[in-house]
C-alpha cells in the first residue's frame, strides 16, 4: 500500500481529525461525514458464467465483466477509484474515528446503489457506519451487469465483510433519521424514472443504536 496515496491530502486529513476531537468535546452525540465515494471496503463478487450472464450484457461491456471475474478470484476490490484505491488515506480516517469518533455516520453517492457498511479498521474495531445512497434517475450496476439483482446481492455480500445490506438495481433515495437513541436509514425507491406517475416501495431500515458504531 503506498502511504503517498491519498483522497484528501494532509491538510483536509488533519482538518478531518480537528474536527472530530472537538465535535467530541462539545458532546455531539453523532458525527456526520458527507463525501464524495463509497468508504466502505468492498470485494469484487464472485460469479459463476451462468450468474454473470454475458448473453444478456451490453457487448461493449462483456470484455470488461469477463475482466472482472478474473480479477474477483484474486479477492481484489471493486472499485479502485473510490476509497479502496487509497487504503493508507482510509486507514488515517479510521484512526480518527477510533480515536475521536463519536457515533460516526458516513454518507456517500457516485454509484447511484445502495450500500450500507460497517465500518472497521486493520483491527477489527467498528468505527463507524456508511450508508450510499441510490440516484434517482442515474444508472446504476443493472444498466452493466445482467445478472439477477438478488443473486449478484449475494455475492456482493460474500465478497464484502463490511457489507451489511445492498440493493444493486433499483433507483431512489436514502431517508437518515437521527435520534438520541439510535440513527436509522431507509431507502425508497419509485417503480418507474420514465413517467411522472409512480409509486414508491420502502427497503427493511438498517438501524445503528447510540454507541454501537455498527448496523444491527
């Protein structure tokens, strides 16, 4: 891992960790992050030919998914463009947050799916919770990916211990509410992004208790 590689650069790494230490004092009872990409350590998903279901995909996009099912054998990251690609950065963020985190809730977008993470360090300490929330008219995996959203779900699970729930294929938004007790988030998604008339289904909600620093 090199430690030169970095998403936020020195001065927003010790800007971050100021924060943190005097939302602490103040006695915030939750720490809320918003940034740009997914935080949360997530695997390539292991698929079987039949699963990944080249027949069904874009043929600008097969070489690619064939690519892709390579490199998930080596237990490699999905994305090395969001914060997987810079390990040492997050392994600086998560030092904070052990250290100074209060209840700590990262917000993240850029894949238009929903995500929801616990997070933990090198050490297996949680340290916080991410929740990525869905676009509600920008594509996601399904637009690449032909494989059956529950299945490729799965996989994403198995391949991602962080991982606590996934949707890959449906467009919407993320509902966060923050008590004293306990942060809680739901996502909605609308039936159709095509016609002004929809309706709206609500995923399970994943909730986080004050102190647990993990979704149960």
């Amino acid at each position: 891992v090199d430690p030169n590689r970095t998403i936020l650069g020195a001065d927003q790494e010790q800007w971050l960790d100021t924060q943190l230490q005097a939302s602490k004092q103040r006695g915030t009872p939750w720490q809320i992050l918003g940034q740009q990409v997914l935080m949360g350590k997530l695997g390539l998903p292991v698929l079987t030919d039949k699963e990944l279901n080249l027949e069904g995909t874009k043929p600008e996009y097969r070489p690619i998914m064939q690519m892709m099912q390579t490199l998930a054998k080596e237990a490699l990251p999905f994305n090395l463009d969001a914060w997987d690609g810079y390990a040492a950065c997050r392994d600086t963020v998560f030092k904070s947050l052990a250290e100074h985190g209060v209840n700590p809730v990262v917000l993240a977008g850029d894949t238009h799916n929903a995500w929801a993470f616990n997070l933990s360090n090198s050490q297996g300490q949680a340290v916080g919770v991410e929740i990525g929330t869905p676009g509600v008219n920008s594509p996601g995996l399904e637009t690449y990916l032909a494989t059956e959203p529950a299945v490729l779900g799965r996989a994403m699970l198995s391949a991602s211990p962080e991982l606590f729930a996934v949707d890959t294929a449906q467009r919407g938004w993320s509902e966060l509410v923050l008590t004293p007790e306990a942060a809680t988030n739901q996502w909605h998604f609308v039936s159709t992004v095509l016609d002004r008339e929809f309706t709206v289904s609500s995923a399970e909600k994943q909730h986080c208790k004050l102190g647990d620093k993990r979704f149960s």
